[in-house]
C-alpha cells in the first residue's frame, strides 16, 4: 500500500472522452505492453475524468445550489500546481449535505450509485471555489465526511480533492490517445492497488 501511495504522487494524465478514461503515469506503465503508454480503465458514468473530485461545477444547477449557499466570500489569490501565482481572484466557501447534492448533481448520483439513505442523507461535503474576475473557476477544493451526529462507533469514510483548471481555451475538442498507444488494463502493475472508487468508500464507511 505504501509503495502505492508514494507512486500515485507522481504525475499522472488522465483524459476522459466519450465515456472512457485513459490514464497515462508510472502507476500503470510497467501493466502496459511495449509501445503501449496510455492505460484504458474502463467506463467512467460522469463523463469526465474527475475521479475523486466529488463537485462538478461544470454542471449548471449544482453550481447554482453551491453559490446559494455561500456562506463565506472575499477576493483572494492562490498558488497553483505548477507554481503560478493567481491574483484578484474571487474565494467563494460552502458546505452541502449528501442529499442536497445528489438531488442536483449527476455526478455525485453516479459516484454514489443509489440514493443516500438516513445514516449517509445528512453526511457534509465543504467545498472552496476559485473564480477569475469573470466567474470562470479556477479552482475547487472539497472535504467529505460521511460521520453524522448521534453516528458514534459507526464506521465512516472522508476524502479530500482538489482540482485545478489551469487554462481555458474556446472550441476545444477532447480526443482520446491514439487507439496505437493504448491498452486495457485491469489495474495497477504488480498487484497494487488503485486509488479508492470515491462512491465504493461512501458506500462502505470505510476509515
């Protein structure tokens, strides 16, 4: 597991077309055949290579139910992965529960799989979003935690993502790997495991 961990620090692509992800990185290489450098991981139902990120603020009425509930705005700057510094940029912060998310987001509903029942309906997810002047966004954090009051001695689950846009371009068209670089693949070389299925972990209240 430790060597897992420390590989999936290391760079990786992901490219989601069409309902496929492609992932390109060290965790897949050496499950590859020779010539081959972009892993086919099977079907992904949110349609885009989000994969831990529990927020889609692509979607209009999930976007529009975050900024409902702001509870915290200010201008703010950030630091980007790739060390860029981001200035007069907009800070916005919220929190939503399991159910008020599933009930507008497609996404979240096909992460999870089924409805949230009693024990998960009230579950919190935090969530930080960067907005340029223009309202694009720039940048989304998210904390989840499925431990609700009265859960006590209840096995839970918690996760944390945070994706970066870094460029936005008009009319752009994603395209999948050249179909002579790609493999299936049925996970990671060597037996290691995979980073957790984010609706899997929910589900299992996994600690």
């Amino acid at each position: 597991m430790a060597r897992s961990l420390l590989i999936q620090t290391r760079p990786h692509r992901s490219v989601s077309v069409n309902g496929k992800l492609y992932t390109t990185g060290p965790l897949y290489a050496p499950a590859l055949p020779k010539g081959k450098t972009w892993a086919l991981r099977g079907a992904i139902p949110n349609g885009g290579a989000f994969t831990d990120q529990v927020v889609d603020v692509f979607e209009p009425q999930t976007l529009k139910k975050l900024l409902s509930d702001t509870y915290f705005r200010k201008r703010s700057g950030f630091k980007d992965s790739t060390g860029r510094i981001h200035e007069n940029t907009m800070l916005y912060k919220g929190k939503i529960t399991f159910a008020d998310l599933y009930a507008v987001s497609p996404t979240f509903r096909a992460l999870l799989g089924r409805k949230p029942d009693a024990t998960l309906a009230p579950a919190l997810v935090w969530w930080w979003l960067w907005t340029d002047k223009d309202g694009t966004p720039m940048m989304v954090d998210s904390i989840w935690d499925t431990w609700i009051k009265g859960g006590a001695g209840r096995p839970h689950a918690r996760g944390a993502a945070r994706t970066e846009y870094l460029a936005w371009r008009p009319h752009v068209t994603v395209k999948p790997p050249r179909s002579s670089l790609v493999a299936k693949v049925e996970g990671p070389a060597d037996g290691l495991p995979e980073i957790d299925d984010v609706g899997e972990a929910i589900r299992d209240r996994r600690d």
